[in-house]
C-alpha cells in the first residue's frame, strides 16, 4: 500500500486487479483510502482524488459529527443497543452460568457470575449479539435468492472495522459485521442485498447500482440510516 499526499489531504491507494478506481471513506476519522487498477498511475489517482474532494470532506464532515459511544463498562443503566433500539443494561449477578435475557421490556437483563471481568462481559455479549444475527440472516439469503437469481454458497460473522459486510463472487461466500446486530433489521436487510448483488455485480459500477434500484429502490434511505446511527467506541488502530 502506497501514500499520497493531495494537498492537506492523506490518501492511501491500493493497487489491485480491477477495472475501475473506488475511493472511500473510512470511520472514525475519516480515513481516505482508494482502490485503483494496477495500470493507472499516480498523476491519474491525484487528479481523480482531486475531482472528489468536495464529496470527501462532506464524508469526513459527517463522521466527524456522528455520534459516538464511549468505551462501555458493562454496568447496570449502560446504554446498549439491538436491532436498533437503545436498551438499558441490567447486570444481574448470579450463581448459574452467563446469560441475557430481553423480555420486552427497554432492558437486557445481563446473568453474570460474581466477580466477572470487563473483557468476559464484552465477550459474553458479542457472543449473544452474534448468536441473534445469525438467526436473522438465513430468512433474507433465502428470501432474495430466488428473486435474484443467485445463490449464497456459504455465509458467516465477523467484527469487521472498516465494512458493513464482503462478498466473496467466486465462492459465492458472504460475510456480515456483527455490529448489524445493533441496527435495524431493515438496515441488516440492505446489506444482505447488497452484498448478493455483488453476485451478480462485482463492482460499484452503474450496473450494480441499476441492480440495487431494482431489488430495493430505498437502498439510499436504508443506507443514511444505518450510518446515522451511533458508532461503536473501538480502538481504531489501522
């Protein structure tokens, strides 16, 4: 990976076997990162990273603006949230094994032996986020396979910092970010599609677009959405 400097600005570019540059722009702060073709050369890159300034600031504008959570201790009246709404953390300390429970009602009762650690109840919690995701996203692959005509091979879970979901075309494998599991399930929705598309689609290009237009034309509102909504506090070391 390769730097340059436009200006004030940073930009980090990364040659790869593609067709067409892809620039964006990465939480927290606003990182620059774009993705070119191996045959296009650094005075190309500046002038097309130049073109898109206006639109890069107005991103690094609004992350620097969204909300942000600060590091969560996992202690009782803590902001927590699932599938888009805010939860308040009921630590609950007992002698059977960990657990959370949320019985309709604006709290998740969190079961945790005496004694527990900051970095077990975070891990407790993951485990419980990735759980409900994983229920949730085998109904939308085989709902949209039919209606897109493709089929997901293989699909999993993982923290990912700098996407909301990959998609793998020739083993027609996807992968979500676990933090979806504390977004809306329509906002989970749009990924999933997004990322099927990509079967379809490889690049961001207007037929891709063309396709997202079709399956759902509200991928613009989701996708506002889903970035209005807080970011989690993370050690961003990249």
């Amino acid at each position: 990976m390769a730097k340059l400097r436009i200006g004030r600005l940073a930009v980090e570019v990364v040659r790869k076997n593609i067709k067409n540059l892809h620039l964006a722009v990465y939480p927290p702060n606003g990182r620059v990162r774009v993705a070119v073709p191996l045959r296009v050369d650094n005075e190309a890159v500046r002038l097309a990273v130049a073109s898109r300034l206006g639109w890069i600031r107005r991103q690094q504008k609004r992350l620097t603006a969204q909300e942000r959570q600060s590091a969560r201790e996992f202690v009782s009246r803590e902001s927590h949230y699932f599938l888009g709404r805010r939860y308040l953390l009921n630590v609950i300390i007992h002698d059977g094994p960990a657990r959370v429970v949320i019985n309709g009602k604006p709290a998740i009762d969190f079961y945790v032996p005496e004694g527990v650690n900051r970095s077990t109840c975070e891990k407790i919690l993951r485990e419980w986020y990735r759980k409900e995701l994983k229920t949730l996203v085998p109904p939308l692959i085989s709902k949209w396979e039919p209606i897109m005509g493709v089929q997901v091979s293989e699909w999993g879970v993982k923290k990912m910092k700098t996407k909301w979901g990959t998609c793998n075309t020739r083993a027609h494998r996807i992968w979500i970010n676990l933090e979806l599991a504390k977004k809306p399930v329509q906002c989970l929705e749009y990924i999933v599609v997004h990322e099927m598309v990509h079967l379809l689609e490889r690049n961001h290009n207007g037929k891709f677009i063309g396709y997202m237009n079709e399956f759902l034309p509200n991928w613009r509102s989701l996708r506002d959405q889903l970035n209005r909504f807080p970011l989690r506090h993370e050690n961003w070391g990249y």
